[in-house]
C-alpha cells in the first residue's frame, strides 16, 4: 500500500486530494501506467507526464524512481518562482 497525493490541477481533474493505493509497481511509471488504466479523469491527469513533477517520500524523483520500501508519492506541476 502506498499513499498517492495529487496537488494542483490534477487534484482538480482526479477530484481527490490523496488516496491509499493497493499497486504491484516497481516504479513511478509503472504506478501511473495503474492509474491511467483506472478511469477516465485519471487518463486525463496523466495524459502529459512533461507537464508533472513527482516527489517520492517528499524528494523530488523521476518517473524512473523505484517504489521499492517508498511510503508515499505525490504528483504536481512545476513550481514558479516569484
């Protein structure tokens, strides 16, 4: 079980803040290739992995990252500075 946070407009488009998600993924990729098999507001979230960033256990990771022992994983856009 891992925890799935989305921030942002793909909170927006998901329509969830978190959930707990039961996954045999060995990495993020793989996790949102589980996600977008979902439903259809999933495949919309994650249909332009150029536009998210991802953090695994609160550090910035790729989707390459593997999940192995990871507790959570969060998904948002890029950050502006200002």
């Amino acid at each position: 079980m891992i925890e799935v946070l989305y921030f942002a407009w793909v909170r927006e488009r998901i329509g969830l803040p978190r959930e707990t998600v039961q996954t045999g993924a060995q990495t993020v990729g793989e996790l949102v290739e589980e996600l977008r098999g979902r439903e259809e507001r999933y495949a919309l979230a994650f249909s332009d992995l150029e536009s998210l960033r991802v953090a695994v256990d609160q550090e910035l990771a790729g989707f390459d990252a593997p999940l192995k022992g990871a507790r959570e994983v969060a998904f948002f856009p890029p950050m502006t500075g200002g």
